[in-house]
C-alpha cells in the first residue's frame, strides 16, 4: 500500500541490461524498451549504445547517483502524465551497487507500477560459477577505497561464516587480494574479471593463491568481481 497515489497509474520499467555482451540482453527488454515513452539511465551514453545496437530510438532522461533524487521527480511528472518509462544503470541489474533504489521509492509513493525486467547481474553470474558450496550469500559490492575501512569490513565479513561478493576496480584489486590474504589465506576465492566479455576469466583458489596470481600480472585490467566462501578451501 503506498502512503499517496496518483489517479493515472503508468509504470516504471526495472531493466537489467547487460553487463558486457550485449547479446545478453533478453526479449522482454527489447520490447519493454521499444515501446516506453523514455528511458532513464545512469549514462546516457552507454544507454544509447546499447539502444543504437538494438535499434531502438526513444528519448533518454539522466538519472545517475548525483541527480537521482531530481531525476526521480522528472520520471514521476511523466508518470503522472500516463506516459510509462524504463530504467537502465550502465550494465547489470539497478540498485545493485548503482543508483535506481530512490527512483523506485518515488514512483512507487506516487501509485505507480514498478516492475522488474530481470536481467543480467554480476552478482548472480559470478555466484552460478564460482564452485561454492555455501547456502548463505551475502552481497557486498564496493568496500571503501580507505584501507583502514577497508580492512576492518573484511574482518567483519570474514566473521560470519558465509560466503560474501564484492565489487573492485582495477585500481585496487591486488590491494583487495592482499588484505583477503592476510586475514584469512586458506579462504576459498573466486575472482571473475571482465565477465561476458572476450577476454573474460575467472580464477578460483586460496586467497593467498589467487594474491599470488593476480601479483605476478604487469597490470589489472577490467571490472573485477569476488566471491569469498564463507568456508576455508579444501
């Protein structure tokens, strides 16, 4: 039940688009995108790329994580005129460590209809192959760039016997790798870098072995998601 609605009832699009291959991309997105009336986006660039790549011509409305709060208002006012809308981060599923959350909360407020297109997920894809055996998974996403912070949310994670996901740049992985590898190196890790993509990889061990791994590597390159069990490896 929503606290105020509107006497028009439009819909707000949830699109989970893809997180490298744009061949990912499911039916039901392509039909939602070719038929609503604008596509908010957290880049209107990417958006458009992948819009370009499918044909689709629509308008596009920023919607990124300095703006959103206005954005959002901007999406409702179109609602409330009946005029339906989608919603794409740059790659995977919203609100998983992108912006996307406070647009739903405000379309909702307003009356309107939210509705999940589901999609890719770096999250779930990493998961579907990572070889843990854990029933529990918490999803983390970016840990702070400070490493006092850093360190100290990995000892809490490391605490609580179930597996964890994390999102790293490839400015600060091999920092990521050595902390994991301090604290715990018999922990079970699986790293997948540049998922979907040509060059994608996915390296699994200890994490003193995968430190050791990505140490030996001249540079990092790519987007990096990791999955630590909540169990030490075999």
């Amino acid at each position: 039940m929503n606290a105020g609605y509107t006497s028009i009832v439009a819909t707000l699009y949830i699109i989970g688009t893809p997180i490298g291959n744009l061949g990912d991309i499911s039916f039901r997105a392509v039909e939602i995108l070719k038929k609503v009336d604008t596509v908010a986006c957290e880049d209107t660039r990417r958006t458009l790329k992948l819009l370009s790549h499918l044909g689709i011509r629509t308008s596009l409305l920023s919607c990124r994580a300095g703006n959103e709060e206005s954005a959002a208002g901007k999406v409702v006012a179109l609602l409330d005129a009946g005029k339906d809308a989608a919603y794409a981060s740059d790659a995977g599923t919203p609100a998983l460590s992108d912006p996307g959350a406070a647009l739903v909360r405000a379309s909702t407020a307003a009356g309107h209809r939210v509705i999940p297109i589901p999609g890719p997920s770096a999250f779930a894809s990493l998961v579907s192959v990572a070889g843990g055996m854990d029933k529990t998974v918490i999803f983390e996403g970016f840990l702070s760039p400070k490493a006092g912070r850093r360190r100290s949310r990995l000892r809490e994670l490391l605490t609580l016997d179930t597996a964890f996901v994390l999102y790293e740049s490839p400015f600060r992985i091999l920092k990521l790798l050595e902390d994991l590898a301090e604290l715990e190196r018999e922990r079970y890790v699986c790293v997948g870098r540049e998922m979907t993509k040509i060059h994608e990889e996915y390296i699994r061990g200890s994490a003193a072995e995968i430190c050791v791994y990505f140490a030996g590597k001249e540079a990092q390159m790519g987007e990096f998601s990791v999955y630590v069990s909540g169990k030490k490896a075999d």
